[in-house]
C-alpha cells in the first residue's frame, strides 16, 4: 500500500544488503507511519519490544542488528515462537518514533509489581515501550497497591503468604472435602483462591503495601474465612477431616492429606492388630502405609482386610527375625494391638502373640 505507493525500499531483516542514509530515513519514516504499533525498540537482553507490546527478533546477520528503533513493516509470528520474526523492516531514531506514535504516548504515575515488590514509578512510554523511568517515594493509592498485591500473588503464588504448618494442613484437609464431599466446601486450588482475595484475605490485602506485608498475613486464619458457617457445617470440619485419627493401640496418629483423593495414615503394623476393616474419612478409604518397628516402610494398602488374609504373611516372614522383640503373631485379627515391644507388653498385662 503505501509504502509501495512512496517508492520506498526498506532492507529485508535477514539481508546484509546496504541503502544510503537518505533511503534508511526515508523508508523508516513511511513504515512507522504506516505501521506506528510496530515500532520497535532494541531490548537490553535480546531483540526487540515492539511498541504494541510483541518481542521481535531479527534473522541471523541482519544489518539492522545495530539498530536501536526499527520500523516493521513486515513481521510474522510462527505458533511455536514467543516473537514475532522481522521480515522487513528500516532504521529510525527516537525522534521519529515519538513523532510516529504520538497518539500511544504516556506519561504518569504507575504503581505495578514489578522484580518482585509494589514499586511506584514515573513512567514516560510509547505504548509498551519505556522510554524513561523514575522512582518514586511513596507506594500511592491503596486500590492501585492492591492491584500490584494481587499481580504479585497471581505471578508468585500465594506462598507468598505465610503458611503455617496448621495453615497448610487445613488447605489439604479443605481440598478433600471439596472433592470428597463438595457442596459447600470451597474450592482451595490457587485459581480459585485468587479470584475470591476479596473474600478471605480482606481487610489484611488492603492493609498491606508491599511484600514484606503479604509475608505477615496468617494464610491459615484467613482461609478459615471461606468455611462453610451456615448451617453448622463448618463445626463438622473436624469430625469430616480430622487431623489425626486413633487407632486401635490408642495412638493418635496424624493423617496425611497431600492426595487429595485420599488422606494417608501411616503407622506401625503392630498398632492395627484386630482391626479388620479401613479406617474411613468423609466415607473414603484412608490408604494405609504399614511401617515396621523401625517407622519404615513395609506395605501399603487400601484394602485392611485382604492385607491380613493374603499379604501379612510375607511382611511377617520378612521382618519378624529382624525385629524379634516385637509381636507378631499368627493370626492378626485376634492379637492385640500395641505400640511397644513383647517384654514391655507383657509388663503392662497385655500380652501381643
């Protein structure tokens, strides 16, 4: 179109070919008013940021790679790139960029996240070209500040809140119940915990101005925020999702909700004697990790009751001379369970088998 109709004859991006200086000028300053979006700025690391926010790079050996500006006039972005490649494209100087872009032309205050805390700047740019920053004192307005805030936490995780070990434990434990029983049981994926900050993390987000801040906010006592009180069903929290569960030694054992599907409860063998059916959570099977006397690992099932019948003989077989202090008995189903040692049992009146 018009660069045609004027005459020009830009440089291919991938040709060593040289014009004279007055072509160069010429040819830049049709293409950037022809094509003022794709104004495009060498970038500190590599390539270019074009002026509508697209990287561009040039092709290997271009005499353009000097170039500080460059008006595209022809560029294309295959599917398996993250930039535009640069087919044509002139020289120009900052001057003719502004002039060109004039209408894309900022200058004001912005308050963004920015190498991983709010920071305020006075910012001059054509359109996603920074052209001139300037810190600023001061972290500005609170709604600009919490933008900042969320884009941080949507970039960087919600790690960057502070995660107890109880905090991180009610979010799996939260993340069961909502598969396992749903209803009112929020979702507590990252996604959906941020399109919600409004609802359990205010007033601390709206209070906080940088990132040391969201370090300070108890992710645990917020979260708590999205359970389900109408009702009474969050008082079922620990009756549906319990912490810790006892077994038939009397041991309170914790249980382990990484998997969502299902929590883990990992205890020693000798602790379950006579229970014969899988302990449930919210009507789900635990998954059950036998350990030896030791706390390592010596069988893992879903199934209590097939594990007695066909698999405890040969964990019995393999481990009862390693550890022959301890009880193991014949017949599990009719031993009694314990937490300690044969000799100590028996002490306590409460013989193992």
């Amino acid at each position: 179109g018009a660069a045609r109709r004027s005459g020009w004859r830009p440089r291919y991006a991938g040709s060593p070919r040289e014009g004279t200086a007055g072509d160069d000028a010429a040819a830049g300053l049709v293409a950037a008013l022809a094509f003022p979006e794709r104004l495009a700025r060498a970038r500190a690391g590599d390539g270019y940021l074009m002026v509508s926010g697209t990287g561009a790079e040039l092709g290997p050996g271009s005499a353009l790679r000097e170039s500080r500006w460059l008006a595209v006039a022809v560029a294309d972005r295959p599917v398996d790139r993250a930039r535009a490649r640069v087919r044509l494209a002139a020289p120009v100087d900052e001057a003719t960029a502004r002039w060109a872009a004039a209408p894309l032309h900022r200058d004001g205050e912005e308050i963004g996240w920015t190498g991983g805390d709010v920071v305020a700047r006075r910012v001059e740019r054509l359109g996603a070209v920074e052209l001139a920053v300037r810190p600023l004192t001061g972290t500005g307005g609170a709604g600009q500040v919490r933008a900042a805030l969320l884009t941080g936490l949507e970039r960087e995780g919600l790690g960057l809140l502070r995660w107890s070990r109880e905090a991180a434990e009610l979010r799996r434990r939260l993340a069961f119940l909502h598969r396992a029983v749903g209803g009112a049981w929020p979702d507590v994926s990252e996604e959906a915990l941020l399109s919600r900050a409004e609802e359990w993390l205010e007033p601390e987000l709206g209070r906080a101005r940088r990132r040391a801040d969201l370090g300070r906010i108890d992710a645990g006592g917020c979260l708590r925020r999205l359970l389900p009180w109408a009702g009474g069903e969050a008082g079922r929290l620990d009756e549906l999702a319990p912490e810790r569960l006892e077994v038939p030694s009397g041991s309170r054992v914790r249980l382990d909700y990484t998997d969502p599907e299902r929590p883990v409860l990992a205890v020693k063998l000798q602790e379950l004697f006579g229970l014969t059916g899988t302990p449930l959570v919210a009507g789900v099977p635990v998954l059950v990790h036998l350990l030896s006397p030791a706390g390592r690992p010596a069988a893992v099932t879903a199934d209590l009751a097939s594990f007695w019948a066909d698999g405890y003989r040969a964990v019995r077989a393999e481990l009862r001379g390693r550890y022959p202090k301890h009880p193991w008995p014949e017949n599990p189903a009719t031993a009694t369970p314990t937490r300690h040692t044969k000799a100590r049992a028996e002490r306590e009146g409460r013989g193992g088998g």
